[in-house]
C-alpha cells in the first residue's frame, strides 16, 4: 500500500557518497530551486550507510550550502579516519559469506555479522567520536528521518527513527558501521553493522511513500552480491521513482577507494556538477509526483 508520502533515499557509498549526494542535492538546487527545495522538503528521509550520515546532517538545520562547505574543509576531513583497509578486502568478505551454499540472505548476513563482531578495528568509542563529529546535530529532528542497520546476530534489517529510543549518532554509527572495517555498534543488548550490507537503498523501509527520489553513489549497473542490485529494487518500488545513479565522471573522482578522506573534495565537486545536470529530469519528475 502507498501513500501520498514523498521520500528522498540516500543510498550507502562511503565518504565518496557523503560527498556526493551532498554535492548532487546542491547541484539541483543551483539549476532548478524549487525541485530542490521539494528534496529538502521530502516528508521522509531514508538513509542507508553514508546516506544517513548525509540525511542526519539534512535534518540538523545547517544550510545546505554550509554542509558542501563541510565536504571542501580539510578542518572537518581532519575528524576522519583512513579506514587502512582496502575495497578488495571488504569484497573479499562478502564474497566468503555469499559462497556459502543453501543459506538464505539473513543466514549470510549473520556470517558477515560473525566477521564484522571478530574483526580488530579502533574502538567503538573512536569511531563514535568520528560521527559526532561529522553530524552538526545530535539530535532526532522532528521531521520523519529513517536511518537503517543490520543486527549482526540475526542479520535482520532495522530502522531506527525518532521514536525508536535510540541516540541519532549511535543509530548512524551503526549504519556506517562497515564490517570488517570499523566496529558494529552496541545498542542495549545488541550490535548492528552497516546498513548497506544487505541493500544500499533499502527501498523497503519506505514502501509506505507514494513516490520516491533515490541518490545512489555507484554506476546503475554496479553488480551486486545479492539478487536484486539497486537499480531493479528502485525499479520494483510500488510507487512513482526517480533513481540518480553516479555518472562516469562522478566515479572517477571517487577514486580508488571511497572510504579515503581524501575523496571527499573530488567527489563533492563532481556531485555538485552532476546534479547541475540531473536538475531538469529531476524537476520533471518532481512536476508529476507533487
């Protein structure tokens, strides 16, 4: 069942993604002001990954144009951490997990989960401090915000929201929480790892939304471990959507590696260009939906 809602999903994709839906979000309010301030505006935000990071900083009050700023700033890069793990190694975890034969999705997402809870990385309370840090708020605004993670032991997907009773930096924390690289996040009795573990767009946590505008830091055609890629879960969404995916342009100044700080200034700058271009499609579809 949908409803009259309208959702802005920010996918999972590292500091690179930080920077570029920031980037892309600007971008379209450069070329088509009102389409981009019926973004801002959404009634919910989904964010999964990098993508709550950004949708927690939309929430926070700072100006958009503040939050690029952000992303330039090498005082703000100096709060982050090289995560000194390459991509290879974390799709090499993937991939032992996804080779298990028989299992289901949440039955390989516990295996990942087991690794995730395994894994030497800097402590909780550093990484923690790197989000506080990276959010100009820390606190729940009163617009829907919707901000997902995986429960390592059970490999089910949650949300967190404002009334979840759980504190905006440890909900997203855990959904920045990539296993293998940082530490899953201990909320009660429970530790949670990166939202974007199992989908990076989660569509399925706004399936109560009637349309739907999706910002995906990756190619349209990126392959994925699971059987449906993002692309085609955007696509099976009930309501209306609109899918930006990165261009090659934005993917090349990405890097190599887009948990680096250093991608951040590259890939907010392409951001900003790609929304520039995206503006009219996105108004268009804007124009049908409103």
């Amino acid at each position: 069942m949908t409803g009259d809602q309208r959702a802005l999903v920010l996918a999972g994709g590292g500091l690179a993604g930080i920077a570029w839906e920031t980037g892309v979000l600007l971008g379209v309010c450069d070329e088509e002001p009102e389409a981009g301030r019926a973004l801002l505006e959404a009634d919910v935000l989904l964010g999964t990954s990098a993508g709550s990071a950004v949708a927690a900083q939309l929430g926070s009050g700072v100006s958009l144009e503040d939050l690029f700023d952000r992303q330039l700033s090498s005082r703000y890069g100096s709060y982050e951490i090289h995560p000194g793990v390459s991509v290879d190694a974390i799709t090499e975890l993937f991939l032992s997990a996804m080779l298990t034969p028989g299992a289901t999705k949440e039955q390989k997402l516990q295996k990942i989960g087991a690794v995730a809870t395994s894994t030497d990385t800097v402590p909780e309370s550093v990484r923690r401090e790197v989000i506080e840090h990276r959010l100009p708020s820390h606190q729940w605004p009163q617009r829907s915000l919707r901000i997902t993670a995986i429960d390592t032991a059970t490999g089910e997907l949650v949300v967190f929201d404002n009334a979840s009773g759980v504190g905006l930096v440890d909900a997203v924390a855990a959904s920045c929480a990539v296993p293998g690289v940082w530490p899953p996040v201990t909320i009660g009795a429970r530790r949670f790892m990166d939202g974007g573990v199992g989908s990076t767009v989660n569509m399925s946590a706004v399936h109560d939304c009637g349309a739907a505008v999706a910002f995906v830091p990756s190619a349209s055609d990126s392959p994925s471990p699971w059987s449906t890629p993002a692309a085609a879960e955007i696509d099976a969404f009930p309501g209306a959507t609109l899918a930006v995916f990165a261009d090659p342009e934005s993917i090349a100044a990405f890097g190599p590696n887009p948990l680096d700080p250093a991608c951040r200034e590259p890939s907010a700058r392409a951001g900003r260009a790609q929304g520039r271009r995206e503006a009219r499609r996105v108004a268009e579809f804007l124009d049908l939906v409103l």
